[in-house]
C-alpha cells in the first residue's frame, strides 16, 4: 500500500517529538548531575574571586591599623574599599579592653567566641553565636598581639548563587577543618534535601581557609532537570522533524521533477545509443559495438551516474530500453553486415517475455547483427523464467553475453544455469594489468575459465597498449576501451571507422 505524501510528512514531523519525551527518563539524572557539577564550578569560581578581594582588603587594612580606634582605625573600618559586599561588619577589639568596629560601638564578638572556645591560632575562622536556630555568620580573625582585627563575613552570594537555576535545588554545607574550631558546619539553602534518599552531593577542600565544601541536590533538582529534558528534547525534535519533513519534501520534489524530466525525455525521444567499438586486436577488425545509454536533453548530454539507477529503480528503463532498440535497429543499416551491436538489459527484461515481444514487434531483426549484454552487478529473483527467456531468444539465433563478469552476483551459477557462452570481463579487472593487485589472479582465473570452457571472451575498459598485449598474450583478443575507440553517437563512429581503417589498410 503506498503511503500518502500528507501521512509520511507528518509522520517525520511527529515521531522524532514523540520519541524525544521518552529520553526524560533516560537523561534527567545525568542532567542533574551535570547541573550539580556546574553549580559547584560556580561556586568554586564565585569563592576564588571572593577570597581574592578579602586578602587584599584584610592585608591593606592590617598593614595601616594603629590598634587604637582613633580616627585612622575608623577610617580604615569604614572604607569603602575594605567595607564592601564581602563582608557584613569589621571591627577591633584592644589588648586594653576598648573596642570599635564600623557601626561606630564595639560589640562583644570576640569576647564571646573566647568563652565558646577561644580563637586557637594568629589568623583563623571562628562563627556568631547559635541563636534560635538561625544561619550563623563566618567570621575572621586576626591578632596583632593581645589586639584582635575581625571581619564579619556575608553570605549572601552563596544564597543567591543556591536559587539558581531553580529555587529550592540546593544545599550547600561548609565544613571547618579545624578541630578547635567553635563551629563545624556552616549550612545554606534546603537543609532538608541532605535527608532525601535520593540526594547526592560534590565536595571539594579549600586548603586556603581549611574548609570543605559540599553541595547536595534531591528531588527538586532532578525534578527541575526532567522538564528542561523534556523542553529541550521538545525543541530538538520539533526541529529534526520540520528537519526531516523538509528534507523529505525537498527529494520528493526533486524526484519527481527529475522523473517528470526522464518521461518528457521519452515522448521527445531523448535517449539516444553511442557506440563504443569492439576491435579484434589480431587482424585490427572493428567486429562489433556496444550501444550505450546517452540521455540529449537541450543539447546538452546528461552524465549516465545521473539517471540510470533512478530510471532503473523508477522502471523506466523498460520503456527507455524499447527506445534505445529502435534506434539501433535504424542505425544498423549504416554498419557493416558483419559487424553486431550489443544492447543492455536488465533482469526484467528477461524474467518476463518483454524483450521476446519487442523483437516479435519489429519481425525478429538480423540476429548476425543484434546481440545482448546481460548485467552480473544486479540479481536475478526468477532464474527459471530469465532461462526459459533467453532459451527461445537463443532458438532465434540471438546471443546473450554476461556483462561485467565476476563482479556480481551470478557469474559461473548464470552461465551454467542460462545457457550463456560469451563473457565480457569487467574494467576493475582489466585495470590490474601491470599491477601487485590482488584482484589481477581473478583476472587470469577469468581468463583461465573463459578458455577452457570455449568461451568468447571480450575485455571492457581496455586503455593502454600494454592491457591490450598482455591480454593478447593470454588469448583475449576482443578489445573494447578508449584504446581504440570513446563511445560516439552514429555519425562521428562512422566518421571514427574511415580513420580507423586507413592506417590499417595501408600497413596491409
């Protein structure tokens, strides 16, 4: 049943969509997990550029600190340069109990992270105080004897960085290292998504500020990475869809306007034969010619690459065929009588009475002067009725030769089974002559076969004089190949024939 163009156009369009969701299931864990790797770049990134711009501002302000709170502490302390977006509040706490920091009034920071613990260390990381279940704030410290310089640090850009690309994915849990450390861990973000079964994390140790970082993602994450899956996955296939059904339409048009050329080509009658000469390179006789396929279209000819498979593939090569014979029957008057011109056929000629019929419709041309050549390259699918087809041609004295021998599917099984006794050794075989090819023992088996079996043997794409003796050394002595002669349409092989046989005539 042949399918509409509407049915297959939309069926390309549709099922690449279709077939996109399914992935979902496939890719949004890998997609999380990609998310999470990304993410945890961004915060590896987001705190190296952090770290940065603290020691230089921490360094610049201990180096210029008088530890007095007078006016040039205070200065320093409320800087715009050192009191940035990094950090929340900075301040000093004096060997002699007076302290300031850049609200103006000293707090009692310090003083209370001595009685959690101390502050071990010159130069460390200590937190504010755990008060009703709040996110506590790192804080650093520095002692310039009994003085200490801290700086409260804000953690705002972990929480921004924490809601993106979705709200909620997130939790990311910074670690001390230290163990006279107040605190240990520092949580922001979903805290709850550490206890979903299906979380998992990344973690990296800054050696810097001996601190891990570990980032977890659960459920909301792998949820967030199934609908981009699946909207992109949508995209994608909506657009190899169109892709595919514009492609379609784009060869759809294409063959239907080279078909439409190829039957225009019929009724004008386009398809011409050239002729390429048989030579028998023993008495330098012209004894035959094969009829090649031309398409004239506009003047111009067209390349056979360009339209024999299709016109084969679209069974156009029946009616062409009925064409090209006509054409030679007409042009046979203007050979000589003992000279045969030799016609392509396809397994359809002769798996069904096709080409019996044509001939019967022409009453039954000079078999002296009409052969047939009979592809190995494509399969026969009827083997009985190819034979009992070429049996009652061979009754009327017709001949068939099986072209491009060894090459394809048949060889010595279509020999024996079709009755052939002529074989036309194909160009790939030839060209091994003078050669290490490996293809150059099939070539003398070939010959070896053709001779011991009686065969006549003719050898296609012959093009240098050393081909030429090398198989006249072996018993081939039918050429065909531009050695002697290009394909030419009627009138110039006529023209080729007189120059050919000049120089031949006068060495005689």
């Amino acid at each position: 049943m042949r399918i509409p163009p509407f049915w297959i156009s939309l069926l390309l369009l549709v099922i690449p969509i279709i077939a996109s969701q399914p992935l979902s299931r496939w890719l949004d864990k890998p997609m999380a997990y990609y998310l999470l790797q990304q993410k945890m770049e961004e915060i590896k990134a987001s705190m190296a550029e952090r770290g940065k711009q603290l020691d230089t501002a921490l360094s610049t302000q201990l180096a210029q600190f008088d530890f007095d709170c007078g006016a040039k502490d205070m200065v320093l302390l409320r800087d715009p340069r050192f009191y940035s977006t990094h950090i929340r509040l900075q301040g000093l706490e004096l060997a002699s109990g007076v302290n300031c920091s850049s609200l103006g009034v000293g707090i009692p920071l310090i003083k209370e992270a001595k009685k959690m613990g101390g502050l071990p260390g010159k130069f460390g990381l200590t937190a504010t105080m755990d008060k009703f279940n709040t996110e506590q704030e790192l804080v650093a410290y520095y002692k310039s004897g009994e003085n200490i310089a801290y700086w409260v640090l804000d953690n705002s850009w972990s929480h921004d960085l924490l809601q993106h690309p979705c709200t909620n994915c997130f939790y990311l849990e910074f670690s001390q290292r230290d163990p006279a450390a107040m605190t240990t861990h520092f949580p922001r973000g979903n805290k709850a998504i550490k206890a979903e079964e299906s979380s998992h994390s990344l973690s990296f140790f800054d050696q810097e500020s001996m601190t891990k970082q570990t980032l977890w993602a659960g459920k909301a994450l792998n949820d967030y990475a199934r609908q981009q899956v699946r909207f992109y996955g949508l995209w994608i296939g909506a657009a190899l869809g169109l892709l595919l059904t514009v492609s379609y339409w784009l060869l759809r048009n294409y063959r239907r306007s080279l078909k439409g050329l190829l039957q225009a080509g019929l009724i004008r009658r386009e398809f011409i034969p050239f002729y390429q000469p048989v030579v028998n390179s023993r008495t330098h006789e012209v004894v035959g010619f094969e009829a090649l396929l031309r398409w004239r279209r506009g003047g111009e000819l067209v390349p056979p690459g360009a339209f024999i498979d299709y016109v084969e593939e679209q069974g156009l090569i029946l009616p062409i065929t009925v064409q090209l014979l006509e054409r030679v029957l007409t042009d046979l008057s203007s050979l000589a009588a003992t000279q045969w011109v030799s016609v392509n056929l396809v397994a359809a000629h002769i798996e069904q009475p096709l080409l019996r019929n044509l001939l019967q419709q022409h009453q039954w041309p000079s078999p002296a002067q009409l052969t047939f050549e009979l592809t190995e390259r494509k399969p026969l699918t009827d083997i009985k009725s190819a034979t009992s087809e070429i049996t009652a041609l061979q009754e009327r004295g017709y001949h068939v030769k099986l072209d491009d021998f060894g090459t394809g599917y048949g060889g010595f099984a279509y020999l024996q089974s079709l009755g052939i006794r002529q074989i036309k050794i194909d160009k790939m075989f030839v060209d091994t002559i003078g050669t290490d090819d490996l293809k150059r023992s099939v070539l003398d088996a070939i010959i070896a076969f053709g001779r011991e079996s009686g065969m006549e043997m003719i050898a296609e794409g012959v093009e240098t004089q050393e081909q030429v003796d090398y198989l006249y050394r072996q018993g081939v002595y039918l050429i065909q190949g531009y050695v002697f002669g290009k394909p030419m349409p009627l009138q110039e092989l006529l023209l080729w024939q007189q120059a050919f046989r000049r120089p031949h005539s006068e060495t005689a």
